[in-house]
C-alpha cells in the first residue's frame, strides 16, 4: 500500500511538471488572447476534475445509503472536500483569465453562475457535515449528496436559458474550433495530471480519516476532532 | 390503516392545530408584508419597470416567508418525541413526509393569496399575460419550494442553529426551481418571451425532487 | 502576463492550503490516539 503510494505521488509529480511544461511554454501562443489563455490549461482541468469528484461522490453516497459502509462514507467526504477545492480553483481562476479577455471580473453566463451554483451546493454539503450533531450525519449528509447532484442537470438546463436571454460578452471561439495539436496534447496532459493529483490528495484524505472512525469506534461518546 | 387514511388523518390534525393557534400563518404574513415594505426602498416602483421586477421580488418575499413556516414543521413533533413514536410504529413513513408537505403547501399557498392583491396594489401590477397562467405557476413552484423544505428541514432537526442550518441546505438546491418560476412570473407578467419552457422545467423538478424525498425519507426518518 | 502568473500561483496556493489542513487534522488526530493508548 505505502509502495503503491509513494510510485502515485512520484507518477503524479512527473505529470504535473510536464503538464505545466507543455501548457507554459510547449504549446503554442492564442492568436487573440495572448499568453494569458494558458491559464485555460488549469482551469479546464480543473473544472472537469471538479465534476468528476462530485461524480464519484454521488456514486459512493448511493452506496453508503445501500451498504452503510463507513468507508464508502469516509470516500463520500473526501470527493466532496477536493472537489470544492477544485471548483474553488475554477471560479479564482476563471475570473483571472476574464478580466484581461474581457475587461471584466465577474458576468452572470450561463457557465460561470452554474460553476458557482455547484460550489454553493457542495460547500452546503460540508457545512451540514460539520453542524450536525446526529450520531447519523452521514446517513443524511448521503441524502444530501444524493439530491445536490441530481440537482446538477437542472442547474445547468435553467441558466442555458436564463443567461442566454441576456446579452452575452463575447466568448472566444473556443479551442476545439480547429485548434493546434499541441494546445489539445497540453489540455489532456494538464488533465492528467490534475486527475492524479486529484486522486492523490482523495486518496491522502481517505486514508487520513481512518484514525477517525478508529477512535470513533473506540469512544463513540466523543466527537473527536476529525469532524468526518 | 392505509396510507392514505393516515396522511389525510395526520393533515387533518395539523390543519386543526394551525387554525385553532395560527402560528405559521401570522408570523409568515407578516413576514411577507415586511419583505414587501423593505424592498419597496429598492427601488422606484413605477408601474412600468414594477413588472420586470416584481417576478424576482414576489418570489424572493414568498421563499423566505415560506422558510419562517417550514421552520416550524417539525417542531411541534421534536417536542413531544412523535418521531420516535412514529419510528417504531408500523405506519408508513411516507404518510408523515406527504401529510406535513401538503399542510405546509395549504399554509404557504394561503400566503400567497392573501399578498398577490397586496402585491398588485403595493406595485402598481397588472398582468399583461392571462392571468390564469400566474395560478400554474404559483402551484408548481409552492411545491417545488414546500416539498424540498419539508424534507430538508427533517434533515436539519439535529444540527446547531437548526434555523440557520435548512436554509443553507435548501437554497443551493432550489435555485433552478426560483429561476424558473421568477422567470415564469415575469414572463407571465410582462407579456415578453414564454413561460412553457420554465413551466415544464418546474414540472420536472417537482417530479424528480418529489420522487427522490419519497424514496428517502424513510431513510431520513430513521437516521435522526 | 501578471494574471497568467496570478493565476497559476493561486491554483497552487489553493491546492497547498487544503494539504496544510488535511496534515494539521491528521497530526491532532493522531496525538488524540497517542493520548487514547496511553490511558
């Protein structure tokens, strides 16, 4: 297991550098954005890494509901825990990307205020986590995963509507729209990368939490200092 | 007893109790009324710019009225430890969810009628869109609003700042629902764009949400 | 371009954050252990 853990840490620290080699300098530089578009190789990413923990965590709340496994509950935690960091990384960076493209911080889009909506609902999770005082908290707090994730799809119908309605500041092209090879290659490599950190820093989270339940078990009078 | 005799049972005995004291109903009128006064030093509330407004408005002074009732719902029960009595008793726990989302969906549903003329008056609004339609919407999105609340404010019976805590829980996920029935209102209202789309989308909501608290609450009662 | 170097910074300041968090509940959690063994 710590074998295992040490070649994942190393595999995800020779990714990380190479990723940010391949967006930094590698890939080529945006016609119309500059050098400040290679903050797109963090942020895409990241979104994308956000969304897939949330994922997981829906699945393994669905579990834990099934199964009352405590480490499906411990799993359920920490999916939430790094993706809120990951989504935070989202909305710090998406708004530093956007005021030198488009001279503004912040605009209600569609994406963006769906971003925050996500952050907002997962936050709601931990905070209900960290409040509850039932011996059951992560009975309900499953139940709440369950129903913030379900929530994600009308999150995103609602404001594809909504924001569309309003006039909308110029969003670039996009870089699938016949983009380099290298700027593609720079995006999966940052995905990766950002994947295995992911993965990594879960995985450190999940094993950290044990000593919890552990002494939970022990004394379970206690509220011990975990919180998880 | 079925499910049916025990939620009709169950509705019966709270819609007594809510008129015999009329706790919820006082406190969330004039919650409303108040909401309405402060937001009326806003803004200028011409009749014209009054239309595209009052949708967001309505709604936003209804979904905090609404909390001050769903606050309560289960109080009356953690008091006299009804829930544990329900636990152990054979009756289906989907009788009590129906039962307390229905009563509250009566209280919430009377708000609205005593403040959509006060509304009307206070704003200067006059429906350019049938009217009828504004009932559609009104229905969907009070229980969008009420069946949500209802199940989360079970889940946040034991936590610290109980009040604080459902509110917290329940916004995040009920935002598409507000979206959608303030753009509803506001379509409706000043007759510009279409509310089909939001209408359905608020069908939909309260179908799957509806569902999804079914499932669980079981699960939630028990856990408490 | 100063965002580009803004940005990236935070990314990582944010990342570290959470890891300085996740080490700083481990190490108490693992002192309350101590604590509970010694008893």
């Amino acid at each position: 297991m710590r074998r295992l853990f040490v070649i994942l840490a190393l595999l995800t620290f020779g990714l990380l550098t190479f990723a940010l080699y391949e967006g930094v300098v590698a890939a080529p530089t945006e016609q119309t954005m500059g050098e400040v578009q290679r903050i797109f190789y963090y942020h895409v990413p990241s979104a994308v890494t956000a969304f897939t923990l949330f994922l997981i965590n829906f699945v393994v709340s669905i579990i834990y509901l099934a199964r009352r496994s405590p480490r499906a509950d411990a799993l359920a935690v920490s999916t939430a825990e790094v993706g809120v960091v990951f989504c935070t990384v989202v909305l710090v960076t998406g708004p530093l990307w956007a005021r030198p493209v488009w001279g503004i911080w912040w605009t209600w889009d569609a994406r963006l205020t769906s971003t925050l909506l996500l952050w907002l609902i997962y936050v709601s999770y931990l905070i209900l986590r960290r409040y509850s005082t039932s011996g059951q908290t992560p009975v309900i707090a499953a139940v709440l995963a369950v129903f913030g994730f379900l929530d994600v799809p009308f999150v995103y119908l609602a404001n594809r509507l909504f924001r569309t309605q309003h006039p909308q500041p110029v969003y670039f092209g996009g870089p699938g729209s016949g983009a380099d090879p290298r700027m593609t290659f720079a995006l999966l490599m940052n995905m990766a990368a950002f994947f295995a950190f992911a993965a990594l820093v879960c995985g450190c989270a999940f094993a950290w939490s044990a000593p919890g339940r552990t002494l939970k078990k022990l004394r379970p009078w206690k509220l011990c200092c975990c919180r998880m | 007893m079925s499910l049916a005799e025990i939620t009709r049972v169950s509705l019966a005995k709270d819609l007594r109790l809510e008129w015999r004291s009329k706790d919820a109903i006082n406190s969330m009128l004039f919650f409303a009324l108040l909401v309405v006064v402060i937001f009326s030093f806003s803004f200028d509330p011409t009749a014209e710019e009054s239309r595209h407004i009052a949708g967001g408005l309505i709604w936003v002074a209804f979904l905090f009225a609404a909390v001050v009732a769903l606050n309560q719902t289960w109080a009356r029960e953690l008091r006299n430890q009804v829930l544990d009595a329900y636990r152990v008793s054979p009756a289906p726990a989907n009788a009590l969810f129906i039962s307390k989302a229905v009563g509250n969906f009566i209280f919430v549903a009377v708000l609205e009628t005593l403040m959509a003329p006060l509304f009307m008056v206070f704003y200067n609004l006059r429906s350019i869109g049938p009217a009828y339609e504004l009932v559609v919407v009104a229905i969907l999105a009070t229980w969008a609003l009420v069946a949500n609340g209802t199940f989360f404010a079970a889940m946040s019976i034991r936590t610290r700042s109980r009040e604080v805590m459902l509110p917290l829980i329940l916004f995040p996920i009920s935002i598409p629902a507000l979206l959608a029935m303030v753009s509803a209102t506001t379509a409706i209202l000043t007759g510009e764009g279409s509310a089909r789309f939001w209408v359905v989308l608020l069908a939909v909501y309260d179908v799957v949400f509806t569902t999804v608290c079914l499932l669980l609450f079981e699960t939630v009662l028990h856990a408490e | 371009m100063k965002f580009l170097y803004a940005a990236y910074a935070a990314t990582w300041l944010i990342h570290i954050t959470y890891l300085a968090l996740l080490s700083r509940r481990y190490r108490r959690l693992r002192d309350e252990m101590q604590e509970f063994h010694k008893k």
